[in-house]
C-alpha cells in the first residue's frame, strides 16, 4: 500500500477501483476496434473512391443520361439506395451516384472542419465537378435532405431539381438529439464511442430501424445490406451523433431561405411517420415552396422509398425529361 493510501483509507479502497474500471474500459476499446476491423472485412467497399479537398469519399455508380444523386440519411450508408431498389431502378434511365456521406460507410470525416449540412453540400458539389456531373437532380432522404437543399440553394444553377423524402425542415425540439450530444462532444465523445457506445449502438440498432420502417415490417435483408457492427463502428458513431447536433441549427437557417428555391421540387413523406412529423415538416414545406408536389403516402413511415421506389422513378424522370427547365407539377396523394 502506497503512502498517500496509507493516510486515507477511502483513497485506498477507491484506486483499485478505478483502476479495475480504466482496465475494463481499455478492454472493451480493444474489443470495439476489433469488432469494426471485423465488420470492415467482412463488407469491404462497395463502390470507388474519389479525393476532394483532402477528404476520401465512397461513392457508387451506375448508368447513364440524365445525373441523379442520392444522399442518405443518419444511421444507415449509402447501401439505403441499393437495399430500397432505388438505385437500380433510376440506373435504368439515368447516371445515379450515391455517396457515403462524410464519416458514413467508407467516406472520411477529418476534423478540419465542422461537418454542417452546408460544409457537406460544398464538399460534394466538388466532388460532382470532380465526376463531370451536370445538373443533376438530388434526392435527399431524412437527414440527406438538409445537404440536399444546401446544395440547391448554395448552387441553384447546377441542381435541375430536388426529391425531398421524409426531411426535417423546421427547428423543433427533439429528445433524439439530445440523447445523442454526449458522443459528438470532443473527448467525451471520443471516450464513448470508443467504449460503451458501439455495444449500446448494436443492442439498439434493430429497435431503431424498426421505427424508422413502423407501420410497415423492417425487410429481411436490411441488417443483411447493412449490418450492426459496420453501422456501429466509432467513426460512424461519431458522424451519426454530430449530425443530430447540426440538424436544428440547419433547418433553423435553411427554412428561412425556401423562398429562393426555383427549381422542381417533389417532397414524399409517410403518413404515419414516427421520426418526423409529416404536417409540421413535409406539409408546411409544401406551403411555402409554390412549385412544389407534395406526396403523402398513407400507411407508411419513415423509410418510405423503400414502398414507393416506382413513383420516386417518375417525379425524376418528370424532371430530367424537362430538361429545359420547365417547372413541372406532380400527382399529390395524400
């Protein structure tokens, strides 16, 4: 026993205490990061990378005419476009890109900068220069639709139009966020996503994505796409978390600017959406976008694109037969 336990007992039987709990700690960090190199393994990149202002994006893509991109939302990758079969049918009759978001899938996610809505619409308006993409339509899904509207409204002339699905338009208050703040505060965060917030994240991940999907039932192959432990990993940990603390702040700044977009508009929300509400999101947008569609469709939640991938397919192909700018309007349902 050392001196200073000698003298106060209390500090001699907390020491080895905390030194128990600072070996179980670093143990259990181990165990993550093994469990990451795992997961990485066993779902190596699905598509190429590309370099853009020092940051490596994932991105994937398949055919050609007219450019769509895809941009996911929080907690998934891009694989969301491959799993809900959006991606393959828009391949049919575009060029569909879909990127990992930064620190999503394989895309970085350095510390150089705060990773706001409007930082990410920069970096992938560049990366789309990079790839000779022009005037793409951009479908945002959740919280892809904030990077989405940046992205129109930053750089109105190179977005021909924009498919909003399931989007958080308006500042609310929301308990999710506040629940994940703890992991995007620097060394906190760092702390807990190296430890305690992977087995957290993994038990949680089915309960999560089955109020992403509610009414409907979470498809079979979804955690088959994108497994637990690849969506659980450290950095996505992290993406994941800063992302809920940017997202008031960006519908705080953006619905002030909606007035300004003058391009084709399609918004989609489920009815019964248990994420965001569709009246004081999807609806209100709706309102103060004049040339906008609003698609409600009844029945179903959060991740709607996976039920309604075909009309998706036509409010884009809409778009892009355009082609010469004209402002079309869609079918409503509601």
């Amino acid at each position: 026993m050392n001196r200073l336990s000698r003298q106060n007992p209390t500090v001699g039987r907390v020491l080895p205490s905390l030194a128990l709990a600072a070996g179980a700690l670093a143990s259990l960090a181990v165990w993550n990061l093994y469990h990451a190199r795992k997961a990485e393994r066993r779902n190596p990149p699905v598509g190429r990378f590309i370099e853009v202002d020092g940051v490596r994006l994932h991105y994937v893509e398949k055919g050609t005419g007219p450019a769509v991109v895809l941009l996911h939302g929080n907690t998934v990758a891009l694989q969301d476009g491959l799993c809900s079969g959006l991606f393959d049918l828009l391949a049919e009759r575009h060029r569909v890109i879909a990127f990992d978001r930064p620190g999503f899938g394989y895309s970085e996610r350095p510390r150089d900068r705060l990773w706001t809505s409007q930082a990410q619409a920069q970096l992938l308006h560049e990366a789309l220069d990079k790839l000779s993409v022009e005037q793409p339509v951009v479908l945002g899904h959740s919280w892809g639709t904030l990077v989405a509207l940046d992205l129109a409204m930053d750089f109105p002339a190179d977005v021909r139009g924009l498919v909003l699905v399931s989007g958080y338009y308006y500042p609310s208050a929301r308990l999710d966020v506040a629940i994940s703040a703890p992991a995007a505060v620097p060394l906190l965060g760092d702390a807990l996503r190296y430890t305690v917030s992977p087995p957290t994240a993994r038990l949680l991940l089915k309960r999560t994505a089955e109020a992403m999907f509610a009414p409907t039932p979470l498809p079979e192959d979804f955690f088959v796409a994108m497994p637990r432990d690849f969506l659980s990993r450290p950095l996505q940990i992290r993406a994941e978390a800063e992302d809920a603390a940017f997202m008031i702040p960006a519908a705080a700044r953006l619905h002030k600017r909606y007035a300004e977009l003058a391009m084709p508009v399609a918004i989609f929300g489920g009815a019964d959406d248990k994420i965001v509400d569709v009246e004081a999101h999807s609806v209100r947008l709706h309102q103060d976008v004049p040339q906008s569609a609003l698609n409600v469709i009844p029945g179903a939640g959060h991740m709607v694109h996976y039920e309604i991938a075909e009309q998706i397919e036509r409010a884009i192909r809409h778009m892009t037969r355009a082609g010469d700018g004209t402002q079309g309007r869609f079918a409503v349902a509601s």
